[in-house]
C-alpha cells in the first residue's frame, strides 16, 4: 500500500481542504484549507523546541540549526577563493592536495612526473572553502609533454588568489626551486612557502634553511603523515580572500562521471564503445606504470549529452588476495570508484552471478556511490536461464533492489538507450535534499503508524531528524534509546517509497541523547 493510502484525512494531517463556495464568480473565491507547508514548518520548531530538554553537544546543536543542506544555502562555488598548490616534479605536491582535502584523489606514486594536468578540488579549513587545484611539476628546460606539464603549473599560477609553493626539505633549494621562486614573483600572488617531508622534529633545521628562497616562513609539513599541515592552512587563510578574484576559472559541474565496474569479460569495454559509436582506447597503460583508468569525453548519440566514461580493470578477487598486476588493477579501479558519481556494475547473464558480482556491487554501496546494475548479454539468454537468473537476483541482491535494472546487450546494442535514463535517475536521487520541516513531519506519521517495538520496558522516541548531507543522502535521527537495525530498514524502505531514492544508497545515523537533569 502507498504512503498516499495510508495518510488519515483529519485534523494534524497533510490534507488541504478546500471549500467551494461559487465557481468562477470573483465575489465567491475558493478558500483553500490550511497550508500544509506551515503544519510542517509548526512541528519542526516545536520539535527543536523539545530538543531543549535533551543533553546536546555543539555537534548537535550545529547540525539542528543548520536543518539540513538546502540550496539557498549552498555558497556559489565559482565565487570560491582559489589556492594553487605548485612545485618541482616528485616533492609531495598531490600527497599533500590529499592530505588537505582529506581523502585519496590525486594520484601519487613515488616516481616523478605523474600529475600532468591542473585538477581542481574542493576544500575547507576552520570553516573556510576554497578551491585547490593540484598541478604538475615544474621543470628547468623541459620539453615535449614535459613542457605542457609546466605551461599548465604556470597557468595554474595565474588562475589562484594564493600560491603553496612546496619544497622538498630533504632536499633543500635546487636551481629548478630558485626558477620556480622567480615565476612567482613576477605572478604577485601571496605565496605560502611549505616545506615537506619534515617528519619529525629532527627534520626542522633543514625546513629552516629555506628562509634563503626569500618568501618568507617556510611551514614544515609531513603530507604523508599530516605533521604540520594544521599550521600551513593556518598561513594560508591569513592571506586568502573572502571571495576569488579569478571568478569563474575553474566551472563546477560539468559532465557526469561514471565507472564502469564489473568482473573481466562482462563487457565493460564492449559498452563502452558502443555507447560512443565507434572503438576507443579507452585505457592506455605503459608497462611499469601504475596510473589511474583514463576518462574518456562521450557524447551520447540519442540525447547528444556529454558524459565522462571510465573504463576500469574487471575485478578478480578480494584486493589482499591479488598480487603483482592484479593488485595494483584493483587498487586503480578503486580510484576510479572513488573519483565517478555514479557506477554502471556490469554482470554476466550467461553466467549464474558469482560472489565477485556480489562484491563489486558492495563496493559501489559502500564508497556511497550512485548505482545502476545492467545484464549484459541478454541475447545469450533464454527462457530456463531467464527463469534462474530471477531467482539469483531474488536471492543474491535481495538487498539492492533500490538500483535500477537495465538488460542490455553491448554487442548487439539491445536496449543500451536504456541505460541514460537509468544513470538520470540515479544520480537525481543521489543529489535529493528533503525539507527538515517535510521529513519531520512524515516521520512523525510513520511512528504513529508503526511505532519502535518495546525493549526491557522502554520505547525509544524519534525527537528530530534532518538530512545531513546529499550524495549519498545521509540522514541523522536524534532519539531517546537505541534504534534497532531493523527498525533503521524499515524507516530507509519508508523514505524510499515516499521520497523516490532510485539508485543511491541512504545512510542512517542514530544520536541517542539522554534528558538534562533537574537540579
């Protein structure tokens, strides 16, 4: 039964009643009932309200006032200050973009020359966000790809408000550090001079022997280990500006991502070419080389939207039980994971599906990505394997049934238009936001209808709930007891059904907070 069936028609309900009184007569308007935007709006505060009575931290309190992401109160991200992170070839600059940004991004490998282009990220620091650009390293005489690398690093340069010009302090000053030193002055733009690789205390003196380049206090900085790096955000948001003065240079949105994941031989480059209508390398690896799956720019022929595509390495088991090549084809596909909106999980129909199905599609749930499951080879199916495929999917992903389904063929191109629609759904619902005052609200109606089950003689109560954060939509109840995982299930199926979270997972968190003591 729907949520629409099971809502009462009464007083405290989202029902408008409207009277008719005459029609299209002007004298005789209609009068609409109560507006059930306000009903909602009235519990929400009373519900903060209550919250009063509970022990909160400054967390709490944060997060309640905030009430949940909303798009009047997204900052304009073109507008963002920019910080250009620069340097010589293999001094730590991508480690230490990581470091900042908190997560694995940027690639890094201990052989120089890995970043090539300018790559944008964002970031904050003590409640500051700004835009962090990583770049290539930046050599003396460079030529072929060499030189595009840094002709990029100078561009990058003239696209920031503030430049970290990073140092390798075990190392020292090298001629290509002084050439670097002089670009910048010429650029005046406030430099913030970071000395890497000082990862202990005993590493300090060779940090200070950098005041020689001129740009005043050199800040040591471990990126491997985060020693430091407090301080050297610290002088750099003494510097930065409240708003960019390159607008616009680094444009948010843009294409979506989308991995395409999967065991070897499902098909995952076979679609890949076929959505673009003609064969691509995809994927060109040099050996000896440890890179990321390269992105490739699709124009789909059917809506002539662009996308950005992600062929990946089929994975074969479990990452700590692969080696050599394996190893490192895992840990690229996981980058690539990482860095898509949305993952398109390939699964061979003429193949019963194997725990490595199971696997990858987890690892998809799990780095909270937008998911959408495609059969391939369906004209390999018949009636018999169409009949036991329905039963592994019943049995086998019992708990994804939330992902949309596409059976494709990517040899053939059997209903591979399919698969657009799906990856819109998906990623509309991966960026969803709820109202505060609407999700109070239908939870409210939920518990009247099926509240918590009793355990040792108490029933926890739901005090308040609001939407933390979107891609994925991660959801926070404050409550007065434990909220059993079943219980959890049934309110993320609920907010499926009502909220329409077609193909992302939802994350459900539970505060349990205890009421203030009456002294």
């Amino acid at each position: 039964m729907s949520t629409d069936e099971q809502q009462p028609v009464g007083p405290g309900t989202d029902e408008v009643e409207v009277v008719w009184t005459g029609g299209d007569d002007p004298d005789h308007p209609v009068r609409p009932g109560p507006d059930p935007t306000e009903d909602d709006e009235q519990l929400e505060n009373a519900l903060r309200a209550g919250l009063e009575e509970f022990e909160l931290s400054d967390e709490d309190r944060d997060l309640v006032e905030r009430g949940g992401p909303g798009e009047g109160d997204e900052e304009d991200e073109e507008s963002r200050p920019v910080v250009a992170v620069v340097g010589r070839p293999n001094v730590g600059k991508s480690s230490l973009v990581n470091r900042i940004i908190g997560r694995r991004e940027a690639v890094v490998e201990d052989v120089p020359g890995v970043t090539r282009d300018r790559v944008a990220y964002d970031a904050d620091w003590a409640g500051r966000r700004f835009t962090l650009v990583d770049t290539g390293g930046w050599e003396v005489d460079a030529t072929g790809i060499h030189l595009r690398v840094a002709e990029q690093a100078e561009v990058a340069v003239q696209l920031a408000d503030v430049v970290i010009f990073v140092v390798d302090a075990t190392v020292g000053a090298t001629d290509t550090d002084e050439q670097v030193v002089r670009l910048l002055r010429r650029s005046r733009k406030p430099v913030v001079l970071v000395a890497n690789k000082v990862d202990d205390q005993r590493m300090e003196g060779e940090a200070a022997s950098l005041w020689s380049l001129g740009l005043g206090q050199p800040w040591p900085v471990s990126a491997l280990h985060g020693r430091g790096s407090g301080d050297a955000l610290d002088a750099v948001l003494d510097v930065l500006p409240d708003t960019s003065s390159v607008f616009g240079a680094y444009q948010r949105g843009g294409p979506r991502r989308v991995a395409l994941l999967g065991r070897p031989n499902v098909g995952k480059s076979s679609l890949l070419n076929k959505l673009a209508g003609e064969e691509r390398v995809v994927v060109d690896e040099v050996a000896g080389t440890t890179r990321d799956p390269v992105d490739e720019l699709i124009q789909l022929a059917d809506s002539g939207k662009v996308w950005r595509f992600v062929d990946t390495a089929g994975i074969r088991r479990r990452v700590h039980q692969t080696r050599g090549a394996d190893f490192y084809a895992s840990l690229r596909t996981q980058t690539a994971l990482e860095k898509a909106e949305v993952a398109v999980v390939l699964i061979d129909v003429s193949e019963p599906i194997a725990e490595q199905d199971i696997r990858v599609v987890q690892q998809v749930v799990d780095a909270g990505r937008a998911l959408v499951i495609a059969y391939n080879k369906w004209d390999l199916m018949d009636e018999e394997r169409q009949y036991y495929l329905e039963r592994e999917i019943e049995r086998e992903l019992v708990q994804i049934q939330w992902a949309p389904r596409v059976n494709i063929s990517a040899a053939t191109g059997r209903h591979v238009a399919r698969l657009e629609p799906a990856l819109e759904l998906a990623l509309a619902s991966w960026d969803r936001r709820v109202p505060t005052s609407r999700l109070n609200a239908f939870l409210g109606e939920v518990v009247a209808g099926h509240p918590h089950p009793v355990r040792s003689g108490k029933q926890p109560r739901i005090l308040f709930a609001t939407q933390a954060d979107t891609r994925p939509p991660r959801f926070v109840l404050f409550a007065s007891g434990f909220i059993e995982a079943g219980y959890r299930r049934f309110l993320e199926r609920r907010l499926r059904e009502e909220f329409g979270f077609e193909g992302t997972p939802i994350e459900i968190s539970v505060r349990v907070r205890e009421r203030r003591s009456r002294r």
